[in-house]
C-alpha cells in the first residue's frame, strides 16, 4: 500500500480536497475519511458510487483516469498519492 | 364502477418560471418571452426562425436534488424531479427522507405500490446526447485545429460516465420515482407534442379503473444544445415562426399571417392525480377533476396532419361519450394551436364542427412557445387553473382570427365547467384530456 505523507497533502491541501469529494459523494463524516480507509469497505462506495468519486476527483483537479489507475485506488491514501503525482507530473511538464 | 379522478397539485417549469402563481399571472398579463436566438448558434447555419422562449435558471433545491445529482441527471429529469417535489408540496404531500446517502424518500398519499409515475418525452436526454456526442468528436481534434476555429467550438471537459442514463427517455419518470418511492407502475410516454397528454391521459384511466390510488403525471422536455442543432431541425422543416415584423410577435396561433411555433427551450410539469375519495381523506383540496381522455392516429403522414381531421373528430366524439358530456357543453378549449399553417386549419374546423361557438379558445403555445413532450402537461395544468378560477389567458398576438370562432384575444373571465385540452403530435397522434370544474 503506498504510505500516505501527511507533510506533502498539507502543503498541497491535496487531503482536504480528497475528503470534500468523499464526504460530498458518499456521504460520509469527515472524522471516517482517514488515509487508511478503504473507500469501498470502510467508506461504503458502491461501484457506481465510485464512478461519481473519479468525476468528481476529474472535475476538481482536472486528471483523467484510466481504467488502470482507477483499480489501484483502495484507500484514501493511495487517491491522495495518485492526484498528487499527477498534480506533480503536470507542474514538471509545464 | 369508474371512481372519480381529481388533480389535487401541480408543478411546473416554464420560460415564465417554475412558480406556478407567477406562471398563470404571466400568462394573464399575456407577457412574452420570446428574444433572439443565440448569437453563437449563427456560426454554424442560416435559420429561417431566430427567436425562442428560453428558460429562466430553475431554482433546483438542495433537498430535491444534491450537487452530484445534478450533474448526473438530464435536464428533463431534473426539471421533472422539480416538478415532481413542487407538485406534491402544492397537493399537501410531506416528503419524509428514508436514505440519507442516496438522498431518497418516501411519500405516503397511498402505499407506494399504489402509486404510480406517467411521464411524457418526445425526445429524453437529447441534451445529454449532444453533449457527449460533441465531446466524442471535439476532444480528439480540438487542440489540432486553427485557433479562430478552437474558439468556436464548444464541448465537456470530460466524458460523462452517466450519459446512458441521463438520455434514456425513461429516464425522467423512473427518477420521480426513485427519489420519491414510488414502487407502482412507472411508464413512459413518447409520442412527441401529445406525450404529456397521454402520460396524463395513462395515468387518469389507472386511477378510474382501480389500479392505482394516486398519480404522479406529466410532461418534460429539453431542446438546448451549444450549436442549435436542435432548433434548426425543427426550423429545417419551417415549422417555426418566421417573416412576420416585429419577429418577436411571429408566434400568433389561429391568426391568418401565422407562420409556425415560438421554439422553447424545454419545460416540465408534474401534476398530482388521485381519486377523490383519497384527496378528501386527505384533506386536500381538488384544482379540477378529469372525466375523459381519448386518442387515436391518423395514419396518413409522419409530420403532416391530416387534412380533414376524421380521426381527431372521432376520437373526440368517442371521449365524450365515454365522458358522458355533451361536446356541445364544453365551455372552454385549450387548444393544440401551434400557429403552424396547416394545424390550426384543421384544428379551427374540427373545433366548428365539435363544439358550441360559445365554447373560449386559447392556445398556452401563444405565449410560452412550443415545449414538445411537456406542452399537452402544461396546457392540461393550464386548463385546470382555468376552470378553477374562471380565468381564460389570451393570446396577445391574434389579430385576425382565421375562423369565426370564440378566441380569446384577451385574458377572459368567465364562469366555465367544462373544458378540453387537445394535443396532436408528429406521427399523427392524436389526445384529448377533458376536465370538469369543481364546485
């Protein structure tokens, strides 16, 4: 499982932005969205519930994901973690 | 035995807003809301039409839809789920929410199996289908183009997972349904500008018959899309009001220089059907009953209406019978008058040959344009209101009258028991819903 860095989510407020989205599309309380929380058995998501997660992750900081990203989301950590390498990728190719 | 059927609530979404007072107070006022067409839907076609009555923000509740939901409903369903909440508020229904993650309810006006959703299309998600279709097409292709044709084309950021089920005609009626928990028949009524006649029509007879108990029945339809597509197929057809000076003023059904309909951008009504003796044992109040409903098809041509009116006339004869109403005792007409040529031709002869001349005629089309799939609601919602305040709208526009029959130029007051709402549709389908005041 890839280690959730508390220090790079506050720096880039990555964290908070990821819970907003979970508490908006699940709703679930923002003490329940831990980087540990798995977002299917610990926050409830359904499989359609998790299409309206991606979205809503697309729409907020403008990342695609594909079909192998998407699978690698377990928990709260690794959507954490994917949006900001993504976010990372983006800043060293501009 | 046939029980009695009453509308104890309506709600509506139109180009003179989604408040039901401030919609009938338009309409009598005869206000209008036609303006040009989108300056940027010129960058892509020649129209011979350039005005449609477009539809003022829909004041969307949290608590009928959350953000998310939004985004993954259609306009027609949003405005019929609208609709639907503004609907059973105005019949004296009480929500209760009973899933506070998919944000659902329950209504109890009769077990939920007992209820039941009839709504009307002509087209469903179209909007949805232009939307997605455009992103297909334009994301691939967008940053290859020239920049001054890059500014000119417009399409989602993303692909819409959900598109499927944002433009399934059913769509509509199966998220009232959802979000307000109603477990019994849910039907869906496509049979272009008679849909929500029929939807209406469907659900009246499975009261009458015994089926169900209460209703939920309507119409909805959405016709905006970045390019006009839409409207120029209507227009590709002349079936929109053109030539006439002021253009603003070309919508005039049943006058001898009409041209075709005002394009709307889409509407939505839902109206609350149950039997009279549920209402009374509810304790709410009935708007109007309904006492017949009738169609038929003419079979002749898929766009043009057929000329002599044979099957509209005997499908009207037939409701009435059915009705037990003289036709020559309908006081008030809410007609189909789409100001199109050949329309109100036949339908002005149908209506001299059905009814008394007395009988008050307006056209809701006169005013607010054409809503396709939701105007047989809205005008059925129209003449509800009609006979339960005596007031008959106008029609701002008719100058000369193409037949010596009672219109209403002006908005009228008169004592009025009986009344007929006519819808007749591309495919050549053909509804009447007919409607009793109540004392």
């Amino acid at each position: 499982m890839l280690q959730y860095n508390s220090e790079i989510a506050n720096d880039n407020d990555v964290f908070s932005r990821v819970r907003d989205v979970l508490c908006e599309t699940l709703n679930v309380k923002p003490e329940d969205v831990v980087p540990d929380a798995a977002i299917k058995e610990d926050l409830g998501a359904e499989s359609l519930d998790l299409i309206s997660v991606i979205a809503e992750f697309e729409d907020k900081f403008d990342a695609a994901f594909s079909d192998e990203d998407i699978a690698k989301l377990v928990t709260v950590a690794d959507a954490v973690k994917f949006i900001q390498t993504t976010l990372a990728a983006r800043t060293v190719a501009q | 035995m046939k029980r009695r059927v009453v509308i104890t609530g309506i709600g509506l979404v139109t180009p003179f807003g989604s408040d039901v007072d401030t919609f009938i107070k338009s309409c009598h006022a005869g206000e209008n809301p036609a303006v040009a067409i989108p300056e940027e839907w010129h960058r892509y076609a020649d129209y011979t039409s350039t005005i449609w009555a477009p539809l003022p923000e829909v004041p969307y509740q949290i608590d009928e839809m959350t953000r998310i939901e939004q985004k993954q409903l259609d306009p027609v369903s949003k405005n019929s789920i609208h609709a639907a909440f503004r609907a059973i508020e105005a019949a004296g229904i009480k929500p209760t929410l009973v899933d506070e993650k998919y944000h659902t309810y329950v209504i109890d006006a009769a077990p939920p199996h007992r209820t039941g959703v009839f709504m009307g299309t002509g087209i469903g998600g179209v909007n949805t289908i232009a939307d997605s279709y455009a992103h297909q097409i334009l994301s691939p292709l967008s940053e290859s183009l020239p920049a001054n044709v890059q500014s000119n084309v417009t399409f989602p950021k993303r692909f819409n997972a959900f598109t499927v089920p944002m433009l399934m005609p059913n769509a509509a009626a199966a998220n009232v349904a959802i979000k307000l928990g109603v477990t019994g028949p849910n039907l869906t009524f496509s049979i272009a500008c008679a849909s929500g006649t029929a939807a209406i029509g469907h659900c009246f007879r499975a009261i009458e018959r015994g089926d169900i108990d209460v209703g939920l029945a309507g119409g909805s339809e959405y016709l905006f899309d970045a390019y006009g597509t839409i409207f120029r197929g209507f227009d590709a057809v002349k079936t929109l009001a053109h030539g006439f000076a002021p253009i603003t003023k070309a919508h005039r059904p049943f006058d001898q220089e009409r041209s075709g309909f005002l394009f709307s951008q889409g509407g939505a009504a839902v109206l609350v059907l149950e039997t009279a003796k549920n209402a009374a044992a509810r304790g709410a109040k009935p708007i109007a009953q309904i006492i017949g409903y009738g169609e038929s098809c003419d079979a002749k041509s898929i766009m043009m209406i057929e000329r002599t009116g044979k099957e509209i006339q005997r499908m009207l004869r037939d409701t009435f019978a059915a009705a037990n109403v003289n036709p020559q005792d309908v006081d008030y007409i809410n007609a189909h008058g789409t100001g199109t040529v050949l329309n109100d031709e036949v339908e002005a002869s149908v209506i001299s040959k059905m009814y008394n001349r007395r009988a008050l005629i307006n056209s809701t089309k006169a005013l607010v344009g054409h809503t396709i799939g939701a105007s047989g609601a809205i005008e059925a919602a129209v003449t509800a209101l009609s006979l339960r305040d005596g007031w008959v709208h106008g029609m701002p526009h008719l100058q000369r009258p193409i037949a010596e029959l009672n219109f209403a130029a002006s908005t009228t007051l008169q004592n009025i028991n009986i009344g007929v709402s006519h819808s007749f549709a591309f495919g050549g389908h053909n509804t009447a819903l007919v409607l009793r005041r109540v004392s």
